[in-house]
C-alpha cells in the first residue's frame, strides 16, 4: 500500500493527519519524504527499533530538549556540552502546529548537535521533539529531519 493508497480504510481523522503531513501543508517538504509506508506504519517500525534498542520515544525526545535548552541557556551561540557534543540553535519567525491535530504550536527553531568524537551531525526543530515524544515519530525516509532512531542512540548518549 502506498502512504496515499488505500484511503478508504482510514478514519477521518487518519486522513487529516494525512493530508497535513504532504508536502507544501505544515513545512515546504511535508513529513514523509519518499516513504511508502503509511505514517502508523512508519511509528510502529521505529518503535519496534526502539524497543531493541533498549529506548524509549520519551527519552530520546528528553535528550533532545536537553541539548536545545542548552543551546538556549548560551543566548542561541555555539556551546560545547561536556567535551563532547557541540550545540548550535537557529530561531526564525514562526510557529508549526502538530499534524497529528494536537491544539498548540511549536516555535521554528533549529538546533544542530554535532558529536565532535564522530564527526557526525544532525538536526532537529522543536517540533521534531513533540513528534518525537508525544506521537513517536520520527518521520518519514528522506524526509529534511528524519532522525533514524539507531543513529540517534549512538550520536546523543
């Protein structure tokens, strides 16, 4: 089944969600990237990876804040966090809401987490951390942020 496939079987509310995860609707490149896989499918996969992993959706959204608010507390500067991660917000005007039709917005903001061990780098929006914690996703493959939740273990703990 293709992410717009099938649509008969969804609820009214699952085609909402849908359609506010397309591109051009919430963000400019939408939610699933090039993802067949229905967004129910996409958190059921990731939760089955976090639950090998010996994680959870929560801790890896706390570790997220975590790095955020450190990059607040520097006045949106670079910071280095214990030797190890380097840090850096951007924030733009805006808000996003939730597609998943959650009342609330997210502010536009964009941090970096560089683990400066293994050179590697990633980034993530406010909203990356609700989606993360509330709903368990982490987007869709080749979405702009999807973090792969193995990844995201080695890289931030």
């Amino acid at each position: 089944m293709t992410v717009l496939g099938d649509i008969m079987k969804k609820t009214p509310n699952e085609k909402k969600i849908l359609a506010k995860m397309q591109p051009g609707i919430i963000t400019y490149g939408g939610f699933l990237g090039t993802d067949k896989r229905s967004y129910l499918q996409i958190i059921a996969d990731d939760e089955k990876a976090l639950e090998a992993l010996g994680k959870t959706a929560e801790e890896i959204a706390d570790r997220l804040e975590f790095f955020q608010q450190k990059s607040f507390d520097s006045f949106e500067a670079s910071t280095v966090v214990d030797d190890t991660w380097e840090v850096e917000t951007e924030v733009v005007r805006g808000y996003l809401p939730c597609p998943f039709l959650h009342q609330g917005m997210y502010r536009k903001s964009y941090t970096t987490v560089k683990n400066l061990k293994s050179k590697k780098s990633f980034t993530f929006s406010a909203l990356n951390i609700h989606l993360i914690r509330v709903h368990h996703f982490f987007e869709g493959k080749n979405s702009h942020f999807r973090m792969e939740p193995a990844d995201l273990l080695k890289e931030l703990f």
